[in-house]
C-alpha cells in the first residue's frame, strides 16, 4: 500500500517571518497523521524552515534548482547547495518553470539526474494544456513528459520520484479535475512506467495530483485507486486550509 503525501507549493509567496508563523501553526493543528508532509517553500525561507520543523513530522522542499552543481549560472541555486543546507526534496519541471523560463523536457531530465546525484527527492510535474486535452491528446502528453523527464535513471531512482501529474487548465484556476479523470491520467501515466520499468517499479511510484486542490475535493481525490496525494498551491498558503487537506480522511 502506498502511503499519501501531501505537498505544499507555496510558490513566490511568504517571508520568513510567515514561513515561520505558518509552521508554529500548523504543528499545533495538525493531529497524529500518516500523510507525509512536505513544504515547497521560496529559497530565502528554506534554512529558516528547516530549523523550524525540527522534531515534528513536517519536511522542507525547494521549488527548483540548477541542473549543474556549480559554475558561472548567475542568480542559480543548485542540487549540492538545497542538499548543504538540509533540503530533502525538490520540485522540478512545474508548468510555471516550463512556460515562463523556458524548462524543456531534456533540462527537466538534467534536473532529475542532479536531483540524484546530490540526495534531494524529486517531485517532478507533468501536465496536459487545456487546447491539448480537448483535442483528446492529454494522455500522449503527460506519459511522453514522463517517459522523457525519467530518461535514464535506475529503478530504483525511479521508485524514488514522486510524479506531481497536474493539468495546467486546472492551476489556480479554481477547475479541478474530476476525480475521475484524474485518477484516469495517473493510471496512464503508472502504466507507461510499468511499461519501461516494470509493475513491481510503477506500484511503488507515488503519484500526486495537483491543481485546485482543496480541503472539499481532497477526500474524493485521494480515495481513488491510483492518486496519492496532491501538490497543493492556492489551499497550501493558510495552514488551516491546508491542514483539512492533511486531514482528508476526518
Ligand atoms: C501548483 O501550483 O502546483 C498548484 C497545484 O496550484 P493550485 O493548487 O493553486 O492550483
């Protein structure tokens, strides 16, 4: 049985100062919980979240990196730098990085492998355009995005990466999915990497849906067969909010 985790992406919102209000928060209303929970949060508040989730359930992420561990990148962070500083996992190829800075398939695939090679967990999104599941290509897209963002790594990298399947039209936009559907893209997308990794490797990939996510859909979402939790935006910047979520099965 896979576990659910449940990810915040915070996105270029919150100070340190709110980073730190928000956790006191959360870990007081948070109760026992098998979700694991994972904060994306903007580079400058990292080291301060960091410090403030010591002795609680609650893990630190970064939004993105530099697919190169060091040289002359300019205003870039890299894998080794978020792994110095007690990073655990890392967002890589989300459809802002991919439509806004110009993230391709290859450079997401890059990413990945320094993802690896420097001990953070990946949580990599992939997702369909609106113009493209209309015209009934939303499932070539997202397992092609898959196939391509997984180039490469063992199985056992494989097993280790947490796909984030998020349909961009669904984004901040207040659309969700339905979780019939969503369960439907996740299933295709397990099966493409059963395909190349075999169903032993597919079944242990944790899968997340994400967009528009919030605490009156989480239930139904994640009591499907096949999607393991969410990466969560909009809903992730209140810690209520946020916590009910967590807490989906109450
Ligand atoms: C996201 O940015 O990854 C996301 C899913 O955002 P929202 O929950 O606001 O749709």
């Amino acid at each position: 049985m896979r576990r659910k985790v449940i990810a915040a992406n915070w996105k270029m919102n919150k100070l340190p100062n709110d980073a730190m209000k928000f956790i006191a928060e959360l870990v007081t209303i948070v109760k026992e919980t098998d979700v694991e929970i994972i904060l994306c949060v903007p580079y400058i508040d990292l080291f301060y979240c960091i410090l403030n989730v010591q002795g609680t359930n609650i893990k630190i992420g970064a939004q993105n990196m530099h697919f190169e561990d060091s040289g002359a990148y300019t205003g870039e962070i890299s894998g080794e730098m978020l792994k110095c500083i007690g990073v655990k996992y890392v967002i890589i190829g989300h459809s802002e990085r991919r439509q806004y800075f110009g993230e391709t398939d290859e450079i997401v695939n890059k990413k990945l492998k320094s993802a690896f090679r420097n001990d953070l967990k990946p949580i990599v999104c992939v997702g369909e355009k609106l113009e493209e599941r209309e015209s009934g290509k939303a499932i070539e897209v997202i397992t092609s995005q898959t196939q391509k963002a997984l180039d490469g790594l063992t199985k056992e990298q494989v097993e280790n990466t947490i796909i984030a399947y998020e349909p961009i039209w669904a984004i901040g936009t207040g659309k969700t999915a339905t979780s019939e559907d969503a369960n439907e893209s996740v299933k295709a997308i397990r099966a493409k990497i059963a395909e190349i990794y075999g169903d032993d490797t597919a079944q242990k990939v944790i899968i997340q849906y994400g967009g528009s996510v919030k605490p009156s859909n989480a239930k139904e979402l994640f009591s499907t067969s096949d999607i393991d939790g969410a990466l969560v935006g909009g809903a992730s910047l209140k810690a209520e909010d946020f916590s009910k979520i967590i807490e989906y099965k109450d």
